[in-house]
C-alpha cells in the first residue's frame, strides 16, 4: 500500500510512547518506562509561526513552503515521512499557515497539525496548480531540504520565484527554548541509561550486531524509539561505524553512540568503556579524550565562535600527540535534527549564542587499534559553564570481562 | 557523534543479513533465515552508468549530480543516509564516475562504491568548490530529491545551470531486469512468511503496537529489516494506519501492511484477515476487493496505461456499490523506493512497459465500522498476465479468535 518503511518508522516513533510495552532487552535488566514529558501546546507551534513570519518578512518573502521534514514538524507539530504525494506548509507573512495535504490523509493529519486551513487535492489531480493557485505572485521561501524536483515543479506552475529559505528556519531553531532543552536532557537521560543497560549484557564472542538490538530493545523498553552504533576494538576505529560482524574480546574497547528522540527532540551520547583490564594505550588516549572534551566544554559560552570551541579540545589532543588521529570536527548542533547548525568545526566564525544544544565529541582513531569517542549533549549559556543535558562519566569504566 | 537515526536505520539495513541471528518474534514461530540471493556484481552498476550517461547525453546534459539517494544507490551500490556533510555523485556524461566524500567517510565509502575515482574533503572546507572545479561547465542534471538548498549552494559555487534529472533516472529504473525481480520477489515471499508468522502471535487483547513489534521480530527473524502497519476492527478504515493504541477484539479485522527490502529491493503486501467469524459486511467487502484486484491484475500488460488498469479494478468495486469508499489509488511502481514510477492511477495516460514492477492493492475503508485492503506485486509483461511477485491469497483467512 501507501506504505514506506521511512514513512513506518515515523509512524512508529511518533506512536511509541503509546505503544511501548515493556520487554526484556536481550539480557538487560531495563528500568520500566517512566512518563514522557508533555508535549508543546499548540500555542507554541503559533509562537513559532508568528516569528517564522517576522523573519520571512525581513527577508522579503511572500511565503514559506514546507513539506514534510523537521522543520515542517517545527512549524506544524505535523511529523510525517515525506513521500511522493504532495503534503506542504504554505506559511504566509500576511496570512494564514495553510496545510496542503492528499484528501486521504486529511483526517490522520488533523489531528496532529497546527495550522488555520487544510487544502486538500484528489488522488488523480496534480496538486502543484492547486498550490500554485494559493500562492499567488511574490517571492516564496523554500524550506531547504525540499526536493529540487518539487521545486522545479511548483516553479513550472507558479509565477513566484522560489528563494533558499534555508536560514529562516535555521535562525529559529538554533534557539531552543527551556522545554526544547528540557526534552533533549530527557532524551540524553533515557540514552545513558539504554547504554548502561546493553552494558550488562556485553559477553564475550557476541556480535556488534546482536548488542546493537540489545541496545536498541534498552531503549524500547523506556518507551522511546532509539538505537545507534556498537563497535568493539580495531572496530571502533572507524568514526562512522564499521560493517558490525566482529565478535566481543576481552580486552577490546566497546563504543557505543547512541541517541532517541523525546517529543521529536534528539539525544546523542557517545560511551567508551573497557571490557576487561585496558592496556595502557587505551588509558592513555582515553585519558587525552577525556581532557579534550573537557576543555572544549569550558570554551562553551555564548560569544565563542564554534571554531573556538573546536580548537579548544582540539590543541589538548594535538598537545598529547594525536592531533591527526581526531579526524572529524568537535561537535554539532541538536535538536529536532541530531545534526543541525550550530556547528563547533574549524572555519566556523559564527559566534554561539545562549539556548544553543550541541554535543561535544572529541575523539581519537587509531587504524587497526581501537578508537575512543566521549560525547556529551550541552546548551550553551550566557557565561560558562555550559548546562549539561547528559552527565559526563567520570572516568574510563571497566567492566568486568 | 557524526550519527543520525537515519544513517543508522540504513547501516543496519544493509548489514541486517550478516547481522541477523533468529530470535523468536513474540510469540510466533518464525522460521530460520534462509540465504540471501547474492548481491548484483560491480559490473551491472558500470552498465548502469553507461546508460545513465546515454540519458544524460540525449537529454543535453554534460553530467549527472546525485547526492545519497536511492538514485545514487541504483548507479553507484553505495545506499547511505543524507546528512548536512556533502557525498556526491558526478557522473560526466563523456568522463568518469567520480564520488566526491569527506575524508574521514573514504574507507567506509570505497568499500561499497562502484566509482571510477573518489575525491574526498576535509572536515573544515567547503566542498562545494571541489564540485565546481571538477563539474567546470555545462547543463549539470540534478536528482530529483536532491536538497534544495544544496542546489542553491552549488549555483552559487559552480558556473553550471542545474536542470531537473528525474526523468533521466526514472526511466532507466522503472524496467527492472530479472535479478531486480527476483530480489522484489524474495522480499515478498519473506513478507508473507512474516505476516503469516505474526498472525499467530495475535491474542484478543493485545494492541497493534505489540502485534507490529511482532511483526518486526518476524523480519528480523528471517535476517531481512522490515515492518509495517497493524491495524484492528475500526482502525483498519484508516488507509495510512490508525493511532496504534487498539486492542484485538473477536470479530475484528486484521490488516497487516508489511514490506522488507532484499539486496534494497522493497516489497509490500497487505493482508487482511478476520480475527473469528467475520460479520456478513466483512465478507462482502473482501470479495469485493478480491474481485476488483483481479480485474486489476487481468489488466495489467504492457501497453496498458496506469489509468485504465486503476479503472479496471475500480470499476468492480464501484459496481458493487463501493465506489467512493476506494479513496486511493490502485497501485504504484516499486523497486529500490517503495513507491516510485508507474502508478496505477487515474489520469496516468503512460503506457505500462514489460519490466515495470507495480503494487496492486485497492481498499475499501467505511469509517467507523473496518477497512479491507488485499496487496500484491507484480512484473508487467508484454502480454498477460502479469508475473506475480507474491502469491496473492485465495480467499477471506479466517483465524481462530
């Protein structure tokens, strides 16, 4: 049918709360599913939309238009996979938030979205006329992740002229407010205690695989959509994960990178434990991540630039002699996305401002080896320190093996 | 870190196979997993690239543009998540296949790509100029679902017009060649497996939520990454799935819509069953599904277009008196997306072409009382019938309550 697994896998997440039951992980003793936070109340989806329209304005557009993607979900609450059958926003600076949607849909997607009208178009009808139609003339934002398809077809049917409207959204959303930063802390809470859990059910000779389900029931069982990546020894070299066949060994390092969503907003927590006694190069890159993470963590306040930060845990990395083994940038923003701006890399000149969420994730890799990545979740305020949303580990845990 | 959901729903999916040890789906006996068929060689994604640059060629492109995708996937095997961290395909329509990736994503990305050089950039650099310098200039064709924004950034880098290349792809994709089919076919016979196995995991009482969960176990349990909707009694009316919070009941339907991919090949079928003696509305309205598929099905041939075989089936379900109860269309292509190239529908004039693989599933929904929804998958020949993909069921299953 009318089904994608994207599409599933929003449905799924969206659901989850209500569907969760709790079960056993694989070997783990999860803790029962506590309540959700609530969600925003349809006010603030208003509050959102009254500012998108004061920065489309300033940046003189007639419109916004948005289909599904985390900043639909931003403007609407609607959170939808996107698919081939036309859903968007059209968001005017001098009118309403109209939501074009299939008339098959129209029922599902009332009950979740924010918005003054709802169009809908027939199964059998093009609905870029339709969309055309309401826009009028005059310059129309584009959400930046539209597919450029949609667009060349809404510019073949309109007669407005479709500009980036990348930074309208980005703008707003680089400032969570204390419930969005509530939501992310909750979402990092949930996360530590999955890895924590998975973490009782390492043993030697299993899979990256078979702990990457374990990971992932941890995490059903709290009531929460999530899961991530599980790497053990030379493994864990890889930053972006390796092909997750290799079985557990005592002495092996096991990373874990994992995140869920609470109320759409993402936690990303990386751990780095020891299974069994480390050798002493292990301790020692632990160790210079450690510090690295730590003096990013003190460079975080609004006003520093994201290169700042980055250089920040990037020279006590360098200073310990593993300076080209950090190979990616310290961290990035999160938020409704678990990779959004602000991002803390070299060039970035952009000063951060309070209400800022980031991870900072320093890391080093060793081809071959091992690898150790430490990854903490922070909203930037006014003066350091930052506000943690996940509570950093004090130290390198070793489990027994 | 550098992860998202996404990303990892596709890492996991790639690597489900290797990944996948049995465990029992709650409750039902699935049955162990069977080998997958092996994966298509290196030199069919050289042979597409030949045609895709004949396409381009025809259509007066000097190269193709393609950023991760299910595009990028059917040209180069490399299937990976999008993230704000520029990997792209240009394929020059009278030079190579280059896929340009950020650096520290090289070794995990050569390990996939079919390509004939890869260019890599640096954490801290833009890479839009590496694109430009290598694109220099000339009519670029951009995938259809590329970002807009990524398109603006281009423009802005590149002395190059982007035009619109859906059509380029669409068209080599919508015929499917013999191990295409095949693999559509294997997902669809482990899609039936796991239905089957999850019908007998249903027990009044339990929630769709649970049953759906089930479901995904069954997948697993057969080393393929699937799932899909559950929906009781009432809910079944929803043709894109109710809130998931409802208890079996005796009397209810069972509709199951459920898809797995195959070396990325997406199957999807639904089924509806009756969870105890069905009522006499409920036999009535299967056997006007199950005819009105039929009709379908006996319509579909190469030749046909999307509108008269849509108007085949809906004909006999209008006949019997439910017309405006079959809201959406009859069916759509399906092949590394879900949904894609031809659809069964009304106003699509295209000729159908032997080699087009297409869903068939129409649907009665009544509102408050149950929907039915009987999906097949099936390969368009130059004559029918049609070569089924999945084995479509004889009658109303009727399941002990």
């Amino acid at each position: 049918m009318p089904l994608t697994r994207r599409r599933w896998m929003t449905a799924t997440g969206a659901a989850a709360a209500a569907l969760a039951a709790p079960r056993a992980a694989g070997g783990a003793s999860a803790p029962p599913p506590s309540p959700l936070p609530p969600p925003l109340p349809a006010d603030a989806f208003r509050e959102r939309q009254a500012r998108l329209r004061a920065a489309a304005r300033t940046a003189g557009l007639a419109a916004l238009f948005a289909t599904p993607s985390t900043n639909l979900t931003y403007a609407t609450n609607l959170s939808i996979g996107r698919s081939e059958r036309l859903t968007a926003l059209l968001l005017f600076t001098d009118g309403p938030a109209v939501l074009v949607t299939p008339f098959f849909e129209e029922e599902n997607h009332r009950r979740d979205v924010v918005a003054d009208d709802v169009v809908t178009w027939k199964e059998d009808e093009d609905p870029m006329p339709v969309v055309a139609r309401l826009l009028g003339s005059g310059p129309v934002g584009i959400e930046g992740s539209t597919a450029y398809d949609t667009v060349a077809r809404l510019s073949a049917a309109a007669s407005v002229g479709p500009r980036d409207a990348s930074d309208v959204f980005e703008g707003l959303r680089r400032v969570k407010s204390p419930q969005e930063q509530a939501f992310i802390r909750e979402a990092a809470r949930r996360t530590i205690l999955a890895i924590e859990a998975t973490h009782r059910s390492l043993a030697a000779g299993k899979t990256e695989g078979e702990i990457a389900r374990a990971l992932e029931a941890a995490f059903q069982a709290q009531g929460v959509s999530g899961g991530g990546l599980v790497q053990f020894g030379p493994s864990a070299a890889y930053p972006h994960g390796g092909p997750g066949e290799r079985r557990l060994a005592k002495g092996d390092v096991v990373l874990i990178d994992a995140g869920c969503k609470v109320r759409g907003y993402t936690s990303d927590v990386t751990r780095t434990v020891a299974f069994g006694p480390p050798s002493d190069d292990v301790r020692r890159v632990y160790a210079a991540v450690d510090r690295g993470q730590r003096a990013g963590i003190d460079a975080l306040r609004a006003g520093a630039t994201g290169a700042e930060v980055d250089r920040a845990a990037r020279q006590v990395i360098a200073e310990a002699g593993w300076g080209d083994a950090f190979t990616h940038r310290l961290g990035q923003g999160l938020g409704l996305d678990g990779h959004e701006s602000p991002y803390l890399v070299r060039g970035n000149a952009t000063p951060l401002a309070a209400g800022n969420t980031v991870t900072v994730e320093p890391g080093i890799y060793l081809p071959g080896k091992f690898g150790v990545r430490i990854e903490d979740d922070y909203a930037v305020r006014d003066a350091a320190p930052a506000a943690g949303l996940s509570v950093r580990p004090a130290e390198l845990v070793v489990l027994r093996a």
